[in-house]
C-alpha cells in the first residue's frame, strides 16, 4: 500500500501549504485526480486554472460525497477549522481513505480528530511541514516548497502503521525529510521556536506603528527589520489559531523571553559593555553553529 | 569641489561597510588610491588580495602619516572605537581633508568628535548607511552593497556645506539615496527599527539556547526562526557599542516592546481569538503597506 498511487488525493484548505502538497505529488506522478475543497471560490478557480486541482467544491457545496474513494485526504486549513472539518468528514470517509493534517499545533488538532472522527481515527495521521512563505493562497503554491524541509509526523498509540507509511511516503515524494515526534513535544518545540517567534515579529510591528514618530520610523527601516519582521506577514487567521491552539506553552515562552529581555535591559542599565558582549557572542555563535549543521545535511 | 574625483581615501576599519565604500567608489571611477587601516593585519592582508585597498597600516603602524593629503577618511569601525581614532587623527588631518563616518548611533560620534577635533570639526559630516549583511570582515564586502539603500547623514550646525556636499556626492556615487536627518531624530528612530529587533534576535537565541530541549529544538527550526534571527549573527562587538552608545532610546523602546508582549500575554490568557487576530491584521496590514511604498520608490 506504501508505494502504490494516490489514485485520488481530496485537499481541504488550497493555498500555499495545501496547493504545494498537491503540485508536488501531481509533478511526481504520485497522484491522480486532485480534488480540492475550500472557503473561496476565486482561490478554487484560481488553484484549478493553475492545473493545482482537477476540480473543486466551496465548502457549501456537497464536498464530502468525493471522501468515499479517496486514497488520501489532508487538511491544510487553519487549525481552529478542524474540528467542524472532521465532523463534515466522519461520516463519508471510505474503509481505504487515510487523513493527514497539516496544522502548526498538534495536540488540539488530535483532540478534537478523537472527539469526532470515530472508528476511522486509526487512519489519521498528524502531520506538521515545517515550510512556508510569508504568503498564502494558492497562488503562492509551488511543487518545491517542501524540497528538503522537515516533515513531522505524530501519530498516535492507535495510528495503522500503513497509513502512516502512506503519509510519510507522500511526503518523501515531495522531497521532505520525514521526523516522528510525540505531539506534546512538538507543540513544545514549536511554540519556542516558530510560534514565538510570530507573536514577536506581529508585537514589533504593531508596536512601531504605534509610535508618534512612526511614519519617520518606516520611511528608514531597512532589511534587517524586512527579515525580522517577514513572519508578521504571515497568514493572520491560521497564526490567531495557533496561538490559541498552543497558548500555554506560548505563554510560558512568551513569560520567558520578557525575562531575558529585562536581563538585557539590566545589563544596559549598568552599561555592562562586557556582559552586554558575552550575550551577543554566544548569540551569534549558536546561530551560526545551528545554520552550519543545517547547511551540513537536513538528515539529523 | 563635489564632483572632484576623491585622489586619496582613508577607510579605518576594512570590514564589510569601509570594505564596499571603497570598492564602489573605486568602481566608479570616483576614488584613486585607497588606503586602509584596521586592527587586524590578517584582514588587511585580505583586503589587498581583493583589490579594496592600495595599501594598508596597521593601527599600531604610522598611518596617521597618510591623512595630511587624504581628500577623505571613513571611519567604519564600531562606535566605541571613534574617540581614540578621532584623537589620533586630530592633529594630522590635512587643511582640505574631510572626514566621515558609518557608525550606526550618530550622537555618540558626534560628541566625541566635538571633544577631539578641535579646528578641524566643520569637515567631519557624520554618516550611517542604512545597509549592512550578518556577515563581516573585507572578506564580505561588495560594491553593490549601498546600492538604492539610504545613507544618513546628520550634518552639524558649524559643519562646512562643501565638506557635506563631498561626502553626500561619493554616497550618491556608490548608488545610495541621501537623507538629512537630526542627531538625536536619527537615534531614537534607529533605536526602534534596527537596535531593538537585533537585541531581540540575540536573546532569542539566547532563550532557546538555555532550553533543556534546546537541541532538539535548533533541530527542528525552520526558515522563520532563521530570518528571524538572521540579526543575531551580526558583528557582536559592534552592537555591544551601539547598545551603550544608544542605551537611553534602547532602554525605553525595550519597556514599550515588554508592554507590548503583555498585552499578547493578557490577549491568550483570555483566549482572546478575536484581539489577536485584530493585531495580527493591523500588524500584517503595516508591514505589506511599508514594503509597498518601499517597493514603490526609495526617493521618498
């Protein structure tokens, strides 16, 4: 079952993440017909005049009557979605159709699938691809978003080890490195190292903005404050969710970091130029040891 | 006198900006001799081989020597280094030599060379390129690097138009955009969009390095965390001295910005969805907003 075709591949959610998946696999050959499901219309016509999807269904329409003979199904939604998603799927899931997910939290998103997905939670397979653009749609899908990034998978105690092979295979096909993580720790992982990151590149912004001085302030920003600032560009209701989805471990983070930052503005208050150094040195060297292990090969 | 060729140029600290003044200006057409004076014979060594400089002294060496019929003098050194350079140089500038410099905080400069300069004080014409990479040394300059990029300058009240002219018509000729600017303007701005978001990179860094799971969490860090903290490789003893230099505007945009987080904190204690998407709408808003009028026309 591991290697055989998606012979139909249904996509809830087509914009970056979703339409990427789907072109990947399509320009593979892995998968046949595309099938994609969503909120928008003009995104649905535009993903299908992009050769992303064969056909496509507004989420009013009567969608879940393609689910039955579909090989796999991913939701590629924002993930305070899910829930409802997974109740309009329960019941016109076929035996055979394996479900995937490609929500940034992970532990909510396997909640509500147990709450609502029923004797086919077997063939659910969380999933989290840590790639992306700061932008979105399926016009800003393209077949190499996923060449040589990080793919997490984190099934659970009931997962069927064929459908987890089917998803990870998949995912391989696009030209992912795939990783198994417990779900809590990926949450964990991602609320320090993605999720804050967001909330502190929106709170930047919002707080420039908020400045008497601010259009004097823009008019001089330069690239560093571009890249600081790129995750704030970011899709504003999927990050609402995840913020939501995974607050206490964000806050906790969030809590952390205000800490840090009181260090260095202690630091600054003794002009402690040998401490304020010592920060940035190890800063700067763990930045660069990370970025030369990674460029060293994505198969840690 | 502004269009007249640079015969001799002075760059005191060959590192990424001195190091691309040159090479544009050298380019151009616009800069004769170059030579270059730095801490680090190794360095200098390495700006020969590439052609950014003639020549080059050591600071320990008789450089001081080259200044009494130098046109121009950079100084592209970290802040904290300008009042010894300054006192050094005092007393062997030649009557027409013009001195500039690129240092990231201008009041600092500014105040040091008020002390040390003495008669020579109207041809200093303070600079900050609003350009600069995570990386450093002669080894990562690059003609190009000023290239539709603003310079800064923060002219004085006694400071000599002509000298003022020369400096701001060899920015021009390096490609960049010349602004005029206050001081004190110029290093509460710069506190906001280039001296708060490095300090925040750096102790991300720092954040997640103290982590008991912080291997694991570099492991899985994606291109976010990477932009993100692309100004966390910056040139750590640089921004030690920018962090003192600015410290008062830095301490209070630090407070702000802590403000700023608990107010997100208050938002996902709430399990707020609707101000948290309110705020990462705005944020996203500015930002695409920004990049447009920037992508629309640097000549503001």
């Amino acid at each position: 079952m591991t290697i055989s075709r998606i012979g139909k591949l249904v996509v809830v959610g087509v914009g970056l993440i979703g339409g990427s998946f789907a072109l990947a696999l399509k320009r593979s050959g892995a998968a046949g017909t595309v099938v994609g499901v969503g909120r928008s219309r003009g995104n649905l016509d535009a993903a299908q005049r992009r050769g992303i999807v064969d056909r496509s269904f507004a989420l009013d329409q009567t969608w879940t009557a393609e689910l039955a003979d579909a090989d796999l199904v991913l939701l590629a939604t924002p993930v305070g979605q899910m829930r409802s998603l997974f109740a309009a799927m329960a019941q016109h899931l076929g035996p055979r159709t394996v479900v995937t997910d490609a929500g940034s939290t992970k532990q909510d998103v396997i909640a509500v699938a147990r709450e609502c997905l029923g004797s086919a939670l077997p063939r659910f397979v969380p999933g989290h691809p840590i790639a992306g653009t700061e932008h979105s749609g399926s016009v800003a899908a393209f077949d190499a978003l996923f060449r040589d990034k990080h793919v997490v998978l984190t099934p659970l105690a009931e997962t069927d080890p064929e459908a987890l092979a089917r998803v990870a295979d998949c995912w391989t096909r696009c030209g992912a490195v795939v990783r198994k993580l417990d779900a809590a720790r990926h949450d964990a992982i991602f609320a320090a190292v993605s999720h804050l990151p967001h909330v502190l590149a929106f709170a930047l912004v919002a707080e420039v903005a908020a400045r008497p001085d601010a259009d004097e302030c823009f008019a001089f920003a330069g690239s560093g404050f571009r890249d600081f600032t790129r995750l704030a560009s970011g899709h504003s209701g999927m990050w609402r969710d995840v913020c939501l989805a995974n607050r206490d471990a964000l806050r906790r983070d969030l809590v952390s970091y205000r800490d840090e930052l009181e260090r260095v503005e202690t630091l600054l208050a003794a002009a402690d130029g040998d401490g304020l150094l010592r920060l940035f040195e190890r800063a700067r060297a763990i930045r660069d040891g990370w970025l030369e292990r990674q460029s060293g090969g994505e198969e840690v």
